[in-house]
C-alpha cells in the first residue's frame, strides 16, 4: 500500500510518500497525484518508502520525464537506504535530483515545508 501527504507551500509542492512504490492500483494514484501538481518544484519525500519495484522505477522515470518536458523540476529528498541502493544499481541516481536533507543541514521538518507560512496540508490519501 502506498499513502501520499501533499503539501504546498511558496516554494513548491512536496508530497510524502509512505510504504510502497510497486505495480498496483496505488501506483496509478501516485502517478495522477504527482502529475496533477501545478507547481514548478515538485519534491518527492521518500523517506518512508520501504520497497520500490520495476513499475515504481517506471513511473519515477516517466513523471521525470514529463517534468522536464514542461520545464519543471521533481526531486527526491531522503530515500531510504533500500530504495537508494535500488538507485544506485539502476543507475537512476544519475538521473534524479536527489536531495538529503542531512547534507544540506536542514532538518527533515523544515526541508518538508513544515512551520513555513503559507503551507497547506492535504490529507493522506490512500
């Protein structure tokens, strides 16, 4: 099972991901979630996804392709250790924009928008 939390604020969208990003009914939500954001910046938090598979790797490829397309731009903040490794032996770490926010010496609250103004918080949808 897949559940998103979109949030908004001035500097872009972010949307938390938590469980998994694998072939199934979750996957088409996550990708219309993530398409249907008007934003530029788009940050995907994956600090709580614990398994991704070939289908999840597809759709990360395919919206970072639309992305770019329509010159926006999709980051990735904190993927776990598993989903990283799974980057790395795909190579797609070359590809994405991968942020972690130990290394820009933010904490993970502040890097999600929270405590910000302007912020609004949607709901985890299922």
């Amino acid at each position: 099972m897949l559940e998103l939390l979109i949030r908004h604020s001035d500097t872009g969208t972010t949307i938390c991901c938590k469980g998994r990003i694998v072939l199934g009914s979750h996957l088409d939500l996550f990708r219309g979630a993530t398409l249907s954001q008007t934003a530029s910046k788009v940050m995907l938090d994956l600090s709580r996804v614990h398994l991704v598979d070939a289908a999840g790797l597809g759709v990360l490829v395919d919206l970072h392709q639309r992305f770019l397309n329509t010159r926006r731009t999709i980051d990735l903040i904190d993927p776990t250790p598993f989903v990283g490794q799974v980057f790395r032996i795909t190579c797609l770490h070359t590809v994405f924009h991968i942020l972690r926010t130990r290394d820009i010496g933010l904490t993970q609250s502040n890097a999600l928008g929270v405590g910000v103004g302007a912020s609004k918080f949607v709901e985890w949808l299922e």
